[in-house]
C-alpha cells in the first residue's frame, strides 16, 4: 500500500532531466519542471515536499492526443448519425461540397443551416416543388449532411418506406412515430399521394400531424405545386396539405432538368465516339 501511494509521488526521470536552482526535476528537452512544491500545509499532510506536474512537452503530448480523441468521436458520432439518418447511402454525396453550382436556390440551403438554430426556435419548414430532376432532394441532402456533420440529429426518408415500416412495425405505429418526431430536423423526399389508399392516407395524416405537434420543423420535396395542394382532390387530401402549408414554406425549384441535362451530355460524349 505505502509502496502504491509513494509511486503516486514519485516522478520518472529521464537520463538528459537535470535538478534546477530551485531543486526540482526540469526536463532535458523542454527545460520547464517535472516537480512542482506543495504549498507548505499540504507537504506536511503528504510527507513530502513536492508532486509531479508536466513539463510543457508532456502537455502538449496529452493535449495532441486529446484532440485526436475528440476528432475521432466527432467522427463517430457524425458516422451514426449518417447511418441512421438516411435510407440509402447515395445521399451521403448530397453535400455542399460535391455541389455542381447549378442549382440556383442552393443559397437558400447554405443559409438554412448557418440559421439553423433560427429555423429551428421559429419552426421553419421548406416545401421544395418542382418538376424532376431539378435537384431538390439533393437540396435537401445537403441541408441533411451539413447539420448532421455538426452532431445535430436528421432523418431523411419518404412515404414509401415510412407507410413499409409501419406495416412491419413491431415497436407499435405510435412509437415508430414518437421516434421520427423527436429528430430535430425530418425530411421526406418525394412526397406525393395521388395513388393513397385510405389506410396510407390516414397514416401519413399521423406522420405530418404528430409532427406537426411536435413543433419541430419538417421539410419535403414533391413535384406537386403549391396550387396542386391548395386545391385537394377531397377531405382526406385537404387536412395533410393543409398541415404541410402551414408547417413549410415553398420554395420553387425552376432550374433545368439536371438529369436530362446529364443524360444530353452522356449521349453527346457517345455520338462523339462513335463518329
Ligand atoms: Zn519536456
């Protein structure tokens, strides 16, 4: 035990440490004390006078080492987030920095993340419409990557999957639910309801609404246009939009098809080599 508890007290000393003018250990590359004294009422109660302390090589050692331990627990935890937040791990591409710059309302996204803590205090959603193809669930993936690589949580999904999940769902539909409300931001991709059966209908209703009541902001991508969801085809279709216009602001996505537009150059690329 006294051999345990003087190991505790005793400080290595390597062969090129020297003892300074005021008797404690320095070490021999960085010249600053090994040693430091114990104020004079503590060395009474310890027996000795002194305690080890680190040099300034030794700090910086440990604090080197401390920040490679936090950067790969950043990692980590950006890593889980990822995995558990989106459905297919293409959307992992969808960053700011993978970004073509054609998309003109790519802005928008940039600012929605460095606002985020105001989108989130005011509740701001985003309804994203527009034709196919023009880069809205890309917009959306960057929002996505971007706030999850700053280890706030997002889930990015669709209707097809969530209306799969419930079905199969084991945990019980109103848990399932609880689970995509408590993300702090929730996308869902593709939103479109013109083949709903009434049981689908009524499940997204519960989604859209419980998020709704969550107070926590939603965003969709669709290729319906606002007009398309202010003029529902009947009672069961009106109280889903009339949630999602209320929850989400839209933003119309004008550009080119960009598809299109890849599948034009892939083909003039082709003609090329074919010629
Ligand atoms: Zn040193």
């Amino acid at each position: 035990m006294t051999n345990d508890f003087e190991k505790v007290f005793d400080t290595a000393a390597e062969p090129q440490d020297y003892t300074g003018e005021d008797g404690l250990l320095y070490c021999g590359s960085c010249r600053t004390p090994k040693e430091a004294y114990f104020p004079a009422d503590k060395a009474a109660l310890f027996g000795r006078d002194r305690h080890p302390a680190e040099c300034d090589c030794q700090r910086a050692k440990r604090l080197e080492r401390e920040a490679a331990e936090q950067r790969r627990k950043h990692l980590d935890t950006v890593e889980d987030l990822k995995r558990r937040g989106f459905t297919d791990s293409k959307m992992r591409e969808w960053t700011f920095a993978n970004d073509n710059g054609k998309c003109p309302q790519m802005g928008m996204a940039h600012s929605y993340v460095e606002r985020w803590e105001q989108m989130k205090e005011g509740n701001h959603g985003l309804l994203l419409w527009g034709k196919v193809g023009t880069g809205k669930s890309y917009f959306a993936g960057c929002i996505a990557n971007a706030l999850m690589e700053q280890e706030i949580p997002v889930r990015m999904t669709n209707f097809a999957l969530i209306l799969n999940d419930l079905a199969a769902s084991f945990e019980g539909r109103n848990e399932y639910i609880d689970r995509l409300c408590r993300y702090p931001l929730l996308i869902i991709d593709d939103f479109g309801m013109e083949r709903g059966t009434e049981y689908g209908l009524e499940q997204v209703y519960n989604v859209i609404d419980s998020r709704y009541r969550s107070g926590k902001p939603l965003i969709v991508t669709t290729n319906h246009t606002p007009d398309m969801l202010e003029n529902p085809q009947d009672t069961a279709h009106a109280r889903i939009y009339d949630r999602l216009i209320e929850m989400c602001s839209p933003v119309c996505f004008t550009a080119k098809n960009f598809r299109k537009e890849a599948a034009k150059a892939k083909l003039d690329r082709l003609k090329e080599l074919l010629k």
